[in-house]
C-alpha cells in the first residue's frame, strides 16, 4: 500500500504548459506516473509531445476530472495564481491537491485552505514543498524517482530537500510512501496527518519524521505520537546550529527564545520515545538498527 498517492492515481498538471510544470511532468512520466492531463486556461484543446507519451491540455480542472477521470492535482502555477487555481481544484472535488508552489502570501494560502476545509472533499499537500511519491506506484511533484526503491519506510518531511538524502540513504530498504509537507507558517497537511497514515498503513513498518526549526509543529507531533502511534517512529530535526531570532529558509523556520528550536523539538520527540539523530546520517542509522531488529 502507499498513503495519499497509489497506483491508481491520475495526476493533472495545473500549469504544465509553463517551464517548471513541463520540466517536472516530464520527470513524472519517466517515473511511472499516471499524467493523463495539464490545465491551462485558454489552452483547452491542445496537447503537449513529452518523451514518450502525448498530454492533452484543459481549460480547466471540471473538464479534466470529466474527460480523464483526474483526482490529483499539482499546482506549478506563480504565486499569484496560486489560490484561484486551488480553490478550482477543490470546487471540482479533486481528492488530492499537491502544492508545489513558493512563495505564496500567507493570506491566500489561509483562505484556500479555509475553503478545502468548508467543502471536505480535497486533501492539500503544502504549498512550498517538494510533493510526495510511492515509489514504483506514482510520484506527483518534484522529488527524484531513481534515488530510492518501494519498502516499508514511510517519511513525512517539512523539509524540502532532506527527504531526498534519508530516501537514498535507505534505498537499500525503500519507502512506502515519502511526503513533503512544506515549511509555510501554514500548511494543508501536518506531521500529525502523515504519520497517523503511515499507522494505518500495514506495508509500512517503521516511520521517518524530519522537522525544522521554527513553530512548534513537531512538539504537537511528539505529544500525538506518544498518545496514538505504536509504531516505531525516528526523528531529525535540522537547525540546531540556527541563530536565534532569525528567519532560516523557509518562512515558518523562525525562532524566538527556546520556542521552536532544534533541541527544544529533539527533547519534546524524545520524551515521546521517538529516537532522534543529531544528523541525516545518523538518523538513517537509527532506522537501520530498528529495521534489522525486526
């Protein structure tokens, strides 16, 4: 099995006809992804030549859900495109909207996200992050494919890049899944989100949870895992040499005093019995011991 994302998944692009969504609908084809469209309007009726396979473009998101049965999306559109073209996806009911997307006003991602929540019908990944895959299954969004295999490691990443080192590190393993949630002051899908999935999951055995400095996403994750998971869960936390005071990257990785520094997150997800690496390395290494004990 795989969370979010499966084999039977049938991936749009919103703005495929533009650089970044060309480039990575590419990539997601080679993949093994099912594209069978992109979204732009105005553009409804043409069709993109990619290596290998031939795209129709939309005019919009209702006419791909009608005509090829779409029920994910990515959006690769410019920040201020951003919302309107989520909140056409949630008005077409599609189950699941990955948000590529940085550098959207936090305004627009509150009402957008406000608005999927209204209508209950579409789960939101991001904005600001790298997508999710299951390898050998499908990959939506722009994480690399070849770097890992399918297996029972399941990641959930506010990271963008991070996840690609702990997927290559263990590909000897593989992964069930791999999310990255994104790092804005808000997000559609949290840690919590994810790794109550991955319990649900029964072809994923141990769970990977990379935080960040700033907010204090990942001591509410500490205080919902100690209560709901069973699973064995591993953490890293990047930005323990972050100085305080200072916005690191992404927008939601600010500190302020000992509120959502790296060691204050690494003594919360201890204290909730998840083991804790002090770098990547070591943190895969901390995988790998559970994962032979078993």
């Amino acid at each position: 099995m795989a969370i979010f994302l499966t084999e039977n998944s049938k991936v749009i692009v919103q703005g495929m006809t533009g650089s970044e969504g060309s480039k990575h609908t590419q990539r997601m084809l080679r993949s093994g992804t099912a594209v069978v469209g992109g979204v732009t309007p105005g553009k409804g009726g043409q069709s993109v030549d990619f290596e290998g396979a031939t795209v129709a473009v939309f005019g919009s998101v209702t006419e791909a859900v009608e005509a090829a049965g779409a029920n994910v999306s990515v959006v690769f559109v410019p920040p201020k495109f951003a919302k309107a073209a989520v909140v056409e996806s949630v008005d077409a009911a599609i189950p699941l909207i990955v948000v590529i997307t940085e550098g959207i006003p936090v305004r627009d991602t509150a009402e957008f996200f406000a608005y999927a929540q209204s209508k209950g019908t579409s789960r939101i990944i991001g904005p600001n992050c790298p997508g999710l895959i299951s390898p050998g299954k499908s990959n939506a969004g722009i994480i690399p494919a070849d770097i890992t295999q399918a297996g029972r490691i399941g990641l959930v990443s506010k990271s963008g890049t991070l996840p690609y080192q702990m997927m290559y590190e263990l590909r000897d393993f593989g992964f069930s899944s791999a999310v990255g949630i994104g790092g804005d002051p808000i997000i559609g899908t949290t840690h919590i989100d994810a790794v109550q999935a991955f319990q649900d999951d029964p072809d994923t055995d141990v769970i990977v949870m990379i935080g960040e400095i700033g907010g204090d996403a990942e001591e509410r994750a500490a205080e919902y895992i100690k209560d709901n998971i069973t699973k064995p869960v591993v953490g890293y936390v990047a930005g323990f040499t972050a100085p305080e005071g200072k916005t690191m990257g992404h927008a939601g990785a600010i500190v302020s005093g000992s509120s959502g520094t790296a060691e204050a997150k690494k003594d919360a997800l201890e204290a909730a019995g998840v083991k804790v690496g002090k770098t990547p390395s070591e943190t895969a290494e901390r995988v790998r011991e559970l994962l032979r004990g078993q």
